[in-house]
C-alpha cells in the first residue's frame, strides 16, 4: 500500500457547520423562514454568545431573523 505525505493541506473544521454564525459580522443578520425563538437556530445562535460574539434574535413576518450585535 502506497501512502502519500502531503504538506500544507488546511485541515476542516470539526463537525459540521450548521449555521454561518462564525462568519457573521456586526450588523448582519440571517433569516430563517418558519422557525420562532425556540427554534433549533435560535437556541444555536444563544450558545454561540459564550464564544465571544453576541447574537440577538427576534420574530419576524414569517420567520425567525437573527442579527450579530457584538
């Protein structure tokens, strides 16, 4: 069996990325259609408050719209 050693490939995150919290800025948001506050997004997005950024989220006309504030 021939193995290949290679350098310089960037290894990937862990887990899969749900939700594109970690690439949000301050003042952008993401829309969810059909979802409420208590919705797996919702609840996520509270979880990644305790990484350092800060995300309020709010009912909206058909959805769930949740906005990076911090």
């Amino acid at each position: 069996m021939d193995y290949s050693i290679d350098a310089d490939v960037p290894m990937p995150k862990k887990g899969v990325v749900k939700y594109p919290f970690s690439d949000m800025r301050v003042g952008e948001s993401v829309y969810f259609e059909g979802m409420d506050t208590n919705s797996k997004p919702a609840v996520a997005a509270r979880r990644y408050n305790s990484r350092g950024k800060l995300f309020e989220c709010r009912k909206v006309s058909g959805g769930l719209r949740i906005w990076r504030v911090e």
